[in-house]
C-alpha cells in the first residue's frame, strides 16, 4: 500500500470513485487542506479529520493510519469478523452506535 497517509487517502478515494471535491464535501472538510494531505504538504493531520475521512470513504481509520499491516488489536477473532459483516451490510457507524446504546438502554430497563 502507500507510503504515507495521503497516499492511501488518495488511492481509496480514487478506488471508490470520488474526486477530490465529492470526498471533501462528502466528510464535510477543506478541499484545499484535503488536498494539502493527498500530496503530503500537511503531513500530520488531526484524528478528527481523518475520522471524518474514513466515515465518507467507508474505511476503519487505522487503514488510512497504517495501510494494509496488520494491527496489534487483541480484538477476538468472532469480533472482527462480526464487525466485517456489519461493515459489509451497509451498516453506518452512526446506525451501529445507536444500536449499541438502544442495547444499553434495554439492559438498564430490566433493573
């Protein structure tokens, strides 16, 4: 995969078919500062930005932090493949949150 970010924000991007405007106004940030990171003279941008990023391209951030290597995550594996499923369903990660918080608020109710 790329070498640096912007590199993989831009391969991603153009994978799925953005432009540099549709992505930008798509995750809701500065074309010109996305395009700063694409090319490498912002080579250091904030995890809200990228965040915001990862949500328009449909990607878990840590793909655009460090590619395709694996992760030190101690996530189960039943886990991971459950989170790709969802992903793979079209899930949002705002639809999944709500999900979660729905589940917390039943099991507060059985109190």
């Amino acid at each position: 995969m790329a070498d640096h970010i912007g590199e993989r924000i831009r391969k991603i991007r153009q994978d799925r078919g953005f432009s540099l405007s549709e992505l930008a106004d798509t995750a809701e940030v500065a074309k010109s500062y996305l395009s700063n990171v694409e090319r490498g003279i912002q080579s250091n941008p904030s995890i809200s930005f990228l965040q915001k990023v990862s949500d328009a391209l449909n990607v878990p951030i840590n793909l655009l932090l460090y590619g395709d290597r694996p992760s030190d995550s101690n996530l189960d594996p039943e886990w991971a493949s459950l989170v790709q499923e969802a992903m793979s369903s079209g899930i949002s990660k705002k639809e999944f949150r709500d999900f979660l918080e729905y589940q917390k608020w039943k099991l507060g109710q059985k109190d």
